[in-house]
C-alpha cells in the first residue's frame, strides 16, 4: 500500500529539518502530511536535554538574519543557549595595509551573527520536529534511502530501501534537501556546473592564550584565506573555529604536519592579532567548488541547500542563502496550501525560484568574486582591493551596506506567517 503525503523532505541535515521545522507549526491548521526521509539513523537521534559540548565540533556562522528566520521557527529560544554571538568582524590582507571593521554597535544590531556548533543546530531542530511526530502531520524514514525519483499521473513517486526492504511512497511536492553529492539529482538528469578552485578548506577548531572578545576575522593570505571565528568558552578554554584555505597541492602536509608544527605555521600566516594558539583539534578537509544545478525547479521537485547551490567558504554565507531559500519556500508553500493550490505546480514552483535569484546570483557573486580578487597578487589589484578596505572602513554609509550584506539582510524573505 503506497503512503501519499503533501511534502516529502529528502535529507535531515541542516536544510531538510530547517525546512520541515518552518512548515510544522502550521501542518495541521492546513492539513499538510509531511515526510522526513534520512538514510543516516544518527542525524535523528539526539537530546536536547543531554547535550554536550566538544572541543572538536565543526560549527557554522548563522547570519543575523538567519538568527531572525530561526526566531519565527519558534526554535531561536532553544539554541541561544549554545550560540556564540559575533559582535565585531575583521578583514585584512596580509602583506597589505588595507582592513575593515564592522561592529553590531555601530549597525544598531545584538549581534552581526551567531557562531553554532552544527549538531547543537541538529538537536534542536530535531527536537522540535518530535514534538509533532505524533500529530500524524510528520512522519520520519530513517534509516531509508531513495532508489528512484519519478513524476506519474500528476503525482511524485519514490522508491524506499529500508534495510534491504522495498516500499513506495508519494507526493505532490518532494524537496531534495540531500546534499551537494545528491545521487538522485543526477538520476533525473539535472546537470550542474561545477568550476575547482583548485584548494581545499581545512577545519578545525584551535584555542587561543586570551579572550576572542567576539571578533571574527577574515585574513586574506597568498595562498587563500584563513577565517576564524569566535566560539562558546570551554571549561575556561577559548576556543575559536579555523577555516583555512590551502593550495591543493599543500593540504595533504597541512593535514599530517604535527600540532606544533601546524600552530607555528597558523601563526606565522595569520599574525597575533588574535592571540597566540596554543592548541589545535582534529583537522578535517573538503575541497573547494563552486556548483550550480542547472534546474532548482521542476514539476513536484524542488532542489535546496548544497544540492542546489555550492559556494567557496570566504563570506560564510552558503547556509544562511540556503536559510533564506527555505524561509522562502515555506511561505510560499504555506500560503498556497491556504489558498487549497497544488503544491507541485509548476506555476508555483517557478515563481518562487525567480524569486530567489536575484539573491543567490548576487550572493555567489559576491563569494567568487571576492575570492578571486583576494587570491590575485597583481600589485595594482592589491593596491586597489587595500584602498577599497580602507575607504569601507571609514565611510560609514558604505560599512552599513556592506554590513547588511554580511547579516543577511540585503534580500529579505517575506516573514513566516
């Protein structure tokens, strides 16, 4: 017997449950049935109640307009508790004299964004989720992967495997939510453009002599740039997440080196503005590209997060432009199914995808861009990028601007209703 739901959500990362979070609040004054569908059991098998903190957790930077979307999720009360706020950002260029200063102050903000450790972020959303499981609004798969994605009489059709058993389940509107490396985008033969930037990113989190004071910093360095961000204190520990950019050619030595070694060289290549490091976690890496599917949209399909849009990590804005791809599509799915429409319109669909594109292109713009900019040691294009550093930190119409950008505020999504 197929199962039929409004929305079935492929992934429970990040994207997915922040999507199924924005929708459930209101899934059953509208009568909506959702699906949750997650091959990896652990991503949905966490407590709130019990969590504890890690040295070595990978966290992410949630914009200030990421904090608000959360906020109308009914979720930001919850994960306030374990945020690290940014209150100052720092960008330089090493060898250079251009740097610009942003501060919350001056922008009349709490905070120009947040610092979250990613399964904190994962916990709670997964435990507002289950709040609902027993509403019969939300049911979740896990573990279950999908075989097979297709379009029949007018409705989406998945094919499960769940532990080596078959079943079918469908829907008006399937989100694929499942990652920059989503299998079934490339069974439907929706093609992607993909350009290497040729370096990988290594993240890891390091601990410094003195308090980070709430500065994140953006350092500009010959072979790519190295962001580190202010974290949650830890047993009197200061603790700061590092994202440093390598060469591909060089990340192989940066990840074997020894701790005393790598410390020596983050120092050498970032300064002490920050203070000395003293310690460093596990190191992981990914490469790094830029990826664009060539179709978000189709009939009953919807591509968000990673598997929509990949961008190079300088301005940390990748998951806060996925962030404001759900809240957009939540509203928009949301007032459709008030106004009792198809959720798997195309009609729908389209417009809510050219609703977004003025952000994403002005968002992975601006995240290329700035990346290539920053990596060309042409002295006429650094004079010109320091000059520009420093007329954005004394002009404070300029600073405004480029600081709304930074908080995701530059492209407003309509509030969740």
């Amino acid at each position: 017997m197929k199962q039929h739901y409004d929305i079935i959500i492929m992934g429970a990362g990040m994207v997915g449950t922040s999507l199924a979070c924005a929708l459930i609040d209101h899934a059953k004054t509208l009568n909506l049935r959702l699906a949750l569908i997650e091959p990896n059991v652990q991503q949905l098998e966490s407590s709130a109640d019990h969590y504890q903190s890690s040295f070595d957790r990978r966290a992410t930077a949630l914009s200030y307009g990421s904090a608000l979307i959360y906020q109308q999720m009914s979720v930001w009360d919850k994960l306030k508790h374990q945020v690290q706020p940014i209150e100052h950002i720092h960008v330089s260029d090493k060898g250079h004299f251009g740097a610009a200063r942003l501060h919350a102050a001056q922008e009349k903000v709490p905070a120009l964004g947040y610092v979250i450790e990613n399964k904190w972020l994962g916990v709670v959303l997964q435990a507002h989720l289950r709040e609902h499981e027993n509403s019969q609004c939300l049911e979740f798969y896990s573990p279950a992967t999908v075989e097979r994605v297709e379009r029949v009489e007018g409705v989406m059709k998945l094919e499960l495997n769940r532990a080596g058993r078959a079943s079918t389940l469908t829907a008006n509107l399937v989100v694929m939510a499942d990652g920059g490396r989503s299998e079934i985008r490339e069974k439907l033969g929706i093609s992607y453009s993909e350009e290497s930037y040729y370096q990988h990113a290594l993240v890891t989190n390091v601990e410094i002599d003195r308090r980070h004071e709430n500065i994140a910093y953006e350092r500009f360095t010959d072979t790519g740039p190295v962001a580190l961000l202010p974290l949650l204190s830890q047993q009197k520990r200061n603790r700061c997440g590092l994202i440093w950019t390598f060469p591909d050619a060089q990340i192989e030595a940066g990840l074997a080196c020894s701790d005393s070694a790598f410390l020596e060289q983050l120092q050498q290549k970032f300064g002490f503005r920050a203070g000395r490091f003293t310690q460093v976690g596990e190191r992981y890496s990914y490469p790094l590209k830029l990826q664009r599917a060539q179709e978000q949209v189709r009939s009953g399909l919807v591509i968000l997060g990673n598997a929509a849009h990949t961008l190079h990590p300088i301005a940390g804005q990748g998951f806060n432009l996925a962030l404001r791809g759900v809240a957009a599509l939540a509203t928009d799915l949301k007032n459709a199914a008030k106004q009792q429409q198809d959720l798997g319109s195309y009609s729908l669909l389209h417009a809510y995808q050219k609703s977004r594109s003025a952000d994403q292109q002005s968002t992975i713009s601006f995240s290329d861009q700035s990346m290539r900019l920053f990596s060309n040691n042409h002295p006429l294009l650094a004079f010109g990028r320091n000059a520009g550093l420093q007329l954005l930190d004394i002009c404070p119409a300029a600073k405004t601007v480029f600081s709304r950008g930074a908080m995701g505020l530059s492209h407003p999504v309509e509030p969740l209703n």
